[in-house]
C-alpha cells in the first residue's frame, strides 16, 4: 500500500478530515486502532496510530464503528471513522 493511495482516499471523505489531520480505522488481525494522517504543503508527512482513549473513544466506540461498515474496503483493512467518532474528535480538533 502506498500513503499516496491513503491519502486520495481519505480526500473522498469530508468526515475523515478533522482539524489538519485526516483520522481512519485501520483492522489487523483482529484489533482495530485509529490513526492519524498529517499532512503538510500537500506532501505526506507521517501516518500514526493514536490512543483512542486521550480523545475519549472508547473500544465498544471502534467495536460499533466496525459493525456498521456497509461497504468493501477500497484499501485492505483501512475503513472510515463513524460519525460518533467524528463528533468525538471534532469536539477537541475543530478549535
């Protein structure tokens, strides 16, 4: 996978991009964690995952999040924050 590709997913999604940052699920092997991609000038600048916790995401937040996907992941394993998420994130990045 390339963070090119990322990227131009996550530009499709208005709910994705919070602050200055675009916020995505990502599932491996069974655990689901949140991560942050940063970027600056248009150029890629990193990818992390957070702890959902200092943003007041619980796991039974990423758990529904993840039952309620109704679509194929266009990216393997990377699927689109919930709207309870987003509002969650918004609350401390829309500033």
């Amino acid at each position: 996978m390339l963070y090119s590709e990322v990227l131009e997913w996550l530009s499709d999604r208005r709910e994705a991009y919070i602050g200055s940052s675009y916020y995505y699920l990502r599932s491996k092997e069974g655990n689901t964690t949140i991560c942050r991609l940063n970027v600056t000038g248009g150029c890629l600048y990193s990818i992390e995952e957070i702890d959902h916790c200092q943003y007041g995401i619980t796991e039974e937040d990423i758990d529904e999040a993840m039952l309620y996907q109704t679509e194929d992941a266009e990216i393997p394993d990377h699927y689109s924050i919930s709207t309870h998420i987003e509002k969650k994130l918004r609350t401390l990045m829309d500033i």
